[in-house]
C-alpha cells in the first residue's frame, strides 16, 4: 500500500516523532512510504533517508498554494492511506 505522512516540519517535536517511527515500521512491512513537509526543519530528516523514505518538500508557498499543491500532490500520487498529525 501506498502511504503517505503529512506534517508541519521535521522538527524535533513529539508528534513529529511519532509520525517518523510510524513511517519507518510502515516501511518494514513491505508498504511504500512517503513523507510531505512544508517548513522547513530537518531535524528528522536523515532517519526517514537512512529507511528509505523519500521527502517532498513543499516550501515558501502561500496556504492556498499549498492546500492545491497537497491536493495535487495526493491526487497523482494514488496513495491508499493519508496521516496527518
């Protein structure tokens, strides 16, 4: 299954945390696993990177920018499960 994990940034927050464990043991068994962040703070970053998940980075753009880039985004990406905290 296709996943995909929607968050503020990578900061080093609790909730981000979770999301990045849960990723990673979605990653494990066998689900394809992508994360979208649009602040930037990487502080998470190299963890998803070391388990294979790719990152899309959408930065610098207006809410309505991004609420139609998130759309796009989840729309031509076929994922069968969105997470977002």
């Amino acid at each position: 299954m296709k996943i995909l994990c929607i968050t503020e940034s990578l900061g080093s927050g609790g909730a981000e945390r979770q999301l990045v464990r849960l990723a990673t043991l979605f990653k494990r068994e066998g689900h394809e696993v992508n994360f979208l962040v649009y602040e930037e703070n990487e502080f998470y970053e190299k963890d998803l990177v070391n388990n294979g998940i790719k990152i899309i980075k959408i930065y610098n753009c207006s809410a309505i920018q991004r609420i139609i880039r998130i759309r796009r985004i989840t729309r031509q990406g076929n994922y069968g499960l969105l997470i977002s905290f």
